[in-house]
C-alpha cells in the first residue's frame, strides 16, 4: 500500500471507491493536508492484519490521525473534515436537509448504483447475474435526484455542500453499472456542475 505523502492525517482508499473519493475530494477542496494510502479492495487489501488493525471493520475509507484517532465512514469524515466550511450550510434546516441527504445517500443509492457498478464493471458481471432489483432502485434513485434538481442548482441551500459530494461521487459513474443519467436531465447538468466545483474531470466524457 504505497503512500503519496501530503501531511496532515492519512486516509486509507482506494481510488476507484466513490466511497472513499467524498473525503478526498472534500480535503482537497478545503485545502485540508493529507497522507493518501492506497488500499485495494479487489484485492483483498482491507482483510490484512495490518489493514484491521487500522479498521476491524475491514472497510474503506478511514482517517487516521498522529495522535491515534481513527474514523472510519466517507461520509462521518466528510462531516468532520467540512466543520465550520462553506460545505456545511450555515440555515439550520438547509444543514438539516444537506445531512439527510447524506444518510438517503447511504441507504437508497450508493447501495443501488454503487453496487451494480461493482458487479458489472469490475467483477464483469453479465446483466443476467445480476439483480434486477439494482436497476429498478437506482433508476428510482435517480428518479428522485431528478426532481429534486428540477428548478435548484444544488441539493441543499444555495451553493455547492456535503450533500452533493455524497451524491455525484457514484452517480457520476453510474453509467458503469449501466445506468443512462442522460434520462435524467436536471441531474446530468447537475453531475457536471459539481465536477466543475470540484477541479475534476467528467466522468461521462472519460468513458
């Protein structure tokens, strides 16, 4: 696990994970410091003694500090990374709103649209391997993404927030795990609003 280092704290990840690009991207943004390990998934990197010792979990991405605090989760390190930043919308309901949507992120998308990424892109997957239910929800997903966007420019509050870091870092992939965001408009001009917020790439003009 070669380690590129940035000072700061480190965090564990491996790159193709949206999952643990949000606290990446999120540093980054914030100009926050940082010691990246890569850490691969696919090769059983997060099972090894060493790795479990960090995490018992055996999951990426955690955070680690000098002083020995460790914080697994992408989006409890977004949150704490982001204390304080213009990431984290200053109207209590709109950071209530940003927070929801972290935790709707974690339940009824990333586990939709990241998981049939995962089995079709990278453990090559027929579509008749895999659950159909995956499509259904994650098209329902973005389904709900879309008229959320419809009329806004970002998911909660007036500007670029955690909650939108959350959400672009899978749904700019998701035609990887063969989902068509040119269905949904409002969050395809979304997804490349929010790269070009975040200095990186679009993901769809990569593929």
């Amino acid at each position: 696990m070669p380690a590129l280092s940035l000072g700061g704290f480190t965090l564990y990840g491996d790159p193709v994970s949206g999952n643990c690009l949000k606290p990446k991207w999120t540093a980054d943004l914030l100009g926050i410091p940082y010691t990246w390990v890569n850490v691969d998934v696919v090769k059983g990197e997060t099972r090894t003694p060493d790795f479990l010792a960090i995490n018992p979990a055996g999951q990426v991405p955690v955070a680690r500090w000098e002083d020995g605090r460790v914080l697994p989760q992408s989006n409890a390190i977004m949150l704490y990374l982001a204390e304080g930043s213009r990431l984290i919308p200053a109207d209590s309901f709109a950071r209530a709103e940003a927070f929801g949507w972290l935790f709707w992120e974690q339940y009824s998308h990333e586990t939709a649209i990241a998981v049939r990424r995962f089995q079709k892109h990278y453990l090559k997957k027929s579509d008749t391997e895999i659950d159909p239910a995956l499509l259904v929800r994650g098209n329902n997903a973005l389904g709900v993404m879309d008229q959320r966007l419809t009329g806004r420019s970002w998911f909660a509050g007036d500007s670029l927030s955690i909650a939108d870091i959350a959400l672009v870092a899978y749904t700019r992939v998701a035609h990887e795990g063969g989902f068509d965001i040119r269905l949904y408009p409002s969050v395809a001009d979304w997804v490349h609003r929010t790269e070009d917020a975040l200095g990186i790439p679009h993901a769809q003009e990569l593929a």
